[in-house]
C-alpha cells in the first residue's frame, strides 16, 4: 500500500513539476529528482520510518559492515510529500480562440458574398413573365460587409497542491465551503454579455489511491445590463466545486469565490478553469477563508 500512496506523490508531482516547467523554466532534473524521491520515501514507508532507517545504516557502517549501507543524499526524502498551493495563469493554454482582442477596437469587418433571386423587370418597369404567366427571375450575386461581433479568447486557470503527511492521526484533509477566490479586472471596454468561468478535467486524489469523482458547476461574470445567466446548482451529497456567478461594469474588479462541497477527504490536486481572457484579466489568487491553515499557499 506503501508504495502505491508513495506513487500518487510522484504522479502527482510529475504533473504539477511538468507545470512548474511550462510556468517557471524549471529544469528535467528537478522533476527526476522530486520522482527519485517520491520513491525513496515509498521504500521507506513513513517519513520517520526513513529517519530509522538512515540510523541504521550509520550503524553498520560503524560496525563495519559496508555490505548494506546506503548513500546519503542532502535532500530530504521527505519534503516531496509537501507542495504548496501554486497558481498558474495566463499561459495562452485555453481550449478556444487564442487571438487576443481589444474590446475598445471593433473588430474589421467581414466581407460575405449573397446570392439571390430577382425579378426581371422590363423598359416600363413592369415585371417580366413567361408565356405561362409566371414571373422571370434571374441570380443576381453581390458583396456585403457585415460587422464582426465580439470574438472571445479561453485562457487557463492552473493550482495543485499536495500534502501527504499525516496531521490530527489523519492523512486525507477534509475541507468545505470558500476554497479559492480569484479577482478579475473586468477589461475597458468589454461589451455587456455574461461572460463563463468553465472547468475542464479536474485530479483529485486521496490517500487510499482513489481518484476522486469531483463534479464541477459553471459561473459566470455578468457585465453591464446583460441579464445574468442562471447558474448551475451543486448536488447534495456530491463532491462538488462550484465557481460563483458575479457582476460588474468594465473597468471593475470583482472576485469569483470557487466553493468545495461534500469534500471526503484528499491529500493532492491539481486544478483547473477557462476564462475568456479578451473580457478578463486575473490579477489576484488565494486559498479561501475556509481552507486557511489546511491548505498553505506560496503566496502566504
């Protein structure tokens, strides 16, 4: 069992290191080094388990006994099993349209060619018809512009964190209600609409090796007139996170809280949302309210 929870530390932070490399230039050896350690602490069982063990090596090497005595490394074993809460934003890694546009500016227009059937009209004005009485047409073909509409541009949202040591005689964390909240600059300019905070495939795993079944609601930052979008609602008794629907001018901040409901326990994540960068900047993150002490964050 040991070993596999040990692989969910390493799984996990492959990815969020293979993050970290896309975000922050980090080098191929950090992420073999963190996986290298992730198996170390698996070999070893719990982080004083491998204290133990490292006493008893120094044992044997005082005894003479070299047959067995394994190298000691200045990393800590055990510090993988611990990742802060990190955000990653505006990576151009969006799922939709990634031209970025300036709502101040109309967009050029598109010009369309229109086919169409026109009656035939003769000197005096009077419409042609054929021998049968009916009306002459004929396909006239011509050129129009039409304005573009407001094109939006998806940019991803990123977080992951991990925590594998065991705290209050529990491993898995268990946390509900205000889990993260990110502010947005609502961009000068932006047309009135509703414009959606969408979720893609979350990971959510606990100490058991489970991937955890995580169902996610859409919000929405309304801005202007526009009428609201109703939101979705969460799922009594269902691990849920839900991104909370809000309103504002352009040129506004407003925050989006993201609340996790019906949480049964976990011990890492790596977390992600859509937002249309054309309409919205991120300008802020932080762990929520709810979620202060048992979830530390890089930005603390």
């Amino acid at each position: 069992m040991r070993s596999l929870r040990a692989g969910i530390a390493a799984i996990l932070l492959v990815a969020v290191m293979g993050i970290t490399l896309s975000g922050c230039s980090n080098d191929k050896d950090s992420v073999e080094s963190a996986s290298n350690s992730a198996a170390e602490v698996s070999d070893n069982g719990d982080a004083d388990n491998s204290n133990s063990d490292n006493s008893a090596s120094e044992d044997s090497a005082e005894n003479g006994d070299n047959s067995e005595v394994e190298v000691e490394t200045e990393e800590d074993p055990t510090a993988i099993l611990v990742q802060e809460a990190t955000f990653i934003w505006g990576t151009d890694e969006g799922s939709g349209n990634d031209d970025t546009q300036d709502p101040t500016e109309a967009p050029e227009p598109e010009v369309v060619v229109v086919t169409e059937y026109v009656a035939v009209t003769e000197a005096g004005g009077e419409q042609a018809t054929d021998a049968a009485g009916e009306t002459v047409t004929e396909v006239v073909t011509q050129t129009q512009t039409e304005a573009v509409t407001y094109v939006p541009a998806m940019d991803n949202f990123r977080s992951y964190w991990l925590d594998m040591v065991k705290k209050n005689g529990e491993y898995n964390k268990v946390f509900n209600g205000e889990f993260l909240v990110v502010t947005f600059k609502i961009k000068e300019g932006t047309p009135d609409g509703n414009y959606p905070i969408t979720f893609g495939e979350q990971d959510f795993v606990n100490w058991e090796e489970e991937q955890l079944d995580v169902k996610t609601v859409d919000g929405y930052v309304t801005v202007g007139d526009a009428i609201p979008t109703a939101a979705g609602q969460a799922q009594p008794g269902q691990f849920t996170i839900q991104a909370k629907s809000v309103t504002g001018k352009a040129g506004d901040e407003v925050e989006v809280i993201f609340n996790v409901n019906d949480n049964p326990g976990l011990v890492g994540y790596v977390f992600n949302f859509e937002y249309d960068k054309n309409a919205l900047e991120i300008v802020d993150a932080r762990i929520g309210s709810d979620c202060e002490g048992i979830i530390d964050s890089v930005n603390d």
